[in-house]
C-alpha cells in the first residue's frame, strides 16, 4: 500500500493550490491530488464563458454567504499577487474581475499543470474515493487501489455542475452537512415569459431590501444571466421580484416622455427603449401614460422555483462553518482539512467563488 504525506482529495482550483503551496514549502514531502474526472480543472474551464474569472479585487463582506468566517483570511490573500506567482499574468475588468491576459481558461488549466509538474506532484485522475478510515492514520479506499496518510485535505467541490460523495465521506469521519441548495443558478417564474426568451435588457432587479443592477436574459420559463444568478442567492418561493427597465429616468419622466408621443404608435416609438416583445408584453396590462411607465419602472415577476444543481455555478449549505478553525482544519478530526466548495460558504458572481477556492487551499497548503 502506498503511503503519503498529504492526501488531496479533489482536482479542481482549491485542491491544486494547496497542493501547490504545500510542495513549495516542503520539497521532500510525498503528496497526491485524487480526482474522480479524467483530468483536473474541469469546473475551472467553464468559468467566465471559457474566458476564466478567476478572482476579484473587491473582496467584501457583501459578496459571500457567511463572509464572518473568512473574512480574516480573504482580506490578507492579495489575488494578483497569488497568481503572478502561478506565472499567470492577469487584467481586470471595469468591475474588479481578474482574468488570465490571454482570456482563455484552457491556458490558466495548462499553467496549473506545467506547475505541478514541475514541482512533481502525483496525480492521479479517474480515482474515485469510496471510503476514509481513520485509524492513526487514514487509509483512502479508491474503487481498484488504496493508500495510507498522514493528513487529508478534502477538496471534493460541490453538487453544481457535477457529481461527488464529498458530503457523504465528511459526514461518515463526523461533520454535520448544512441543508444543500444550488445558487447562482437561472430562476424559473410563475408568469408565462415564454414568448421574451432570449431576450436581454439592462436593469435594475430588486427583491427582499436586496438591489442590483445588470444584465437579465429571459428564458423560456424564467431569467437567467449574471444579474438573475445573483439574485438566486437573495429569494424563497413565492417572492416578487421587481425590475426597473429603464433605471435612468425617473417614473415621472417616463411617463412625460410617453404622454409626448401618445399620439403617435407608441409601440413603435418604445423599441427605442425596450426589445418589441417586451413593449408588447407591457402594453397588454398597461394602457395609459401613467399605467404603462409604473409598468416599465415596476415590472414584476413571481419566483416559481430555483433551477437545478446541474444549472447552477455553487452550492450553498455543506460543512458547518463552526466545525473548522480559521485555517480549515477539522474540529472533530485531527489532521483532516476541508477547502473549497465543499464548505458551507458561496459568493456572488464575478469571481468571487474562485478567490475563496484559491485563498482557502493556499491558507491549508502553507500549515499542513
């Protein structure tokens, strides 16, 4: 049976850099990063359309689910730093997302290999762990093989987008698994929008004392794009969401604007301002200066539903905050750590999932 220093269980952005920065600390320590895939970074090439977002320099509380546990670390781990020391060389967006310079996902996933393979690093993909028993030390049981080590990090992710029995193995070592559901994820609506899909507009959404403005991309049944992904985070259902159309003018000076033209073929003249199909959609509650403008400043839609695991991009819920120290390591078992998705913490979009991926297993690489 071989045995290890360090065990990573998980291929994806939390798993490499703890193991990367374990290695860089210890040259001589034996460490291996089990993946269940055929090749690691499989979620870090979806991430930004293929182009990668991987971080972001506005790293605040109101970005992340149960910012209190992690705001210690996240405010000391400088982003840019970390991945010029990957050999990744980044640019930002006007909204503080960091990406690699070449816009490409695939080259970022190229990097974090070259680097393992430079530090020589063991990994072993297509291995599925079944079973962790903990006796002095752990013994991993894969599906064909088994290993023996010292400590265990589980970087196993989550439920969105794939497939892992992370949660399963924590809870059999002891750690409670705070209720799952998927975030950032497309939202289903109670009212017919079958006939505005595809549709985009620019807006302002609101729901439960909760605002943003952004992008939404109207689907058969609901709304989807960044700004609906960030409000999965915020709604129950049930809950009315609210969409300002056009946030730069006021009720009052949308409803002048339309009284000036009300002679005219208002359907016409508002496609200057909306998409046809949603002018015609407005029209067919709304028909005066007034009705039509609170119905443009106030368009409003019912949560049905949230999409599913394999729609979303994080799960929220997984291992109870409160069973980890400050550096990840298990309250309940000695030299077991978890990093990542599999904690019970998300961010909204715009590379802030990531950031929490790449600090975490960077904060457990260097102590372990």
């Amino acid at each position: 049976m071989d045995k290890y220093d360090v065990v990573v269980i998980g291929g994806g952005a939390s798993g490499i850099s703890c193991a990367l920065a374990y290695k860089k600390q210890n040259p001589q320590g034996k460490i291996v990063i089990l993946e269940q895939n055929e090749r690691i970074g499989k979620k870090i090439l979806k991430t930004g359309n293929g182009k990668c977002n991987l971080g972001n320099i506005h790293i605040e509380e109101k970005a992340y689910y149960n910012w209190d546990y992690i705001k210690q670390n996240m405010a000391s781990f400088v982003g840019d730093d970390y991945f010029k020391g990957l050999g990744i060389i980044t640019r930002q967006d006007d909204q503080g997302r960091l990406y690699p310079y070449s816009e490409t996902a695939a080259s970022v996933v190229d990097i974090l290999r070259a680097e393992l393979a430079r530090l020589k690093i063991e990994v072993r993909c297509s291995f599925k762990v079944i079973d962790i028993l903990k006796k002095d030390n752990f013994i991993i049981k894969g599906i064909q093989d088994s290993m023996e080590t010292a400590k265990v990090v589980m970087a196993t992710g989550s439920l969105s987008q794939e497939k892992t029995n992370g949660y399963q193995l924590l809870e059999k070592l002891g750690h409670r698994i705070s209720p799952l559901m998927p975030i950032l994820v497309p939202i289903k609506v109670q009212e017919n929008v079958k006939a505005l899909q595809g549709l985009r507009v620019k807006c302002i959404a609101q729901v439960n004392g909760w605002q943003e403005y952004g992008e939404i991309l109207f689907k058969e049944e609901g709304l989807s794009g960044i700004l609906a992904l960030n409000l999965s985070r915020h709604v129950n259902k049930k809950d009315i969401i609210t969409l300002d159309l056009v946030p730069e003018l006021s009720c009052l000076e949308l409803e002048k604007l339309i009284e000036s033209i009300f002679d005219r073929d208002v359907t016409m003249i508002l496609r200057g301002l909306l998409p046809k199909m949603l002018i015609l959609d407005v029209l067919r509650v709304a028909k005066t200066p007034q009705e039509i403008a609170q119905k443009i400043k106030k368009y409003c839609l019912t949560v049905a539903a949230l999409y599913g695991f394999e729609a979303s991009q994080v799960t929220r819920g997984g291992v109870a905050m409160g069973e980890v120290t400050n550096n990840y390591a298990s309250k309940i078992v000695p030299n077991l750590y978890v990093i990542g998705e599999v904690l019970d913490v998300d961010g909204e979009c715009g590379g802030y999932n990531l950031m929490f991926a790449w600090m975490s297993g960077n904060t457990v690489g260097l102590i372990i």
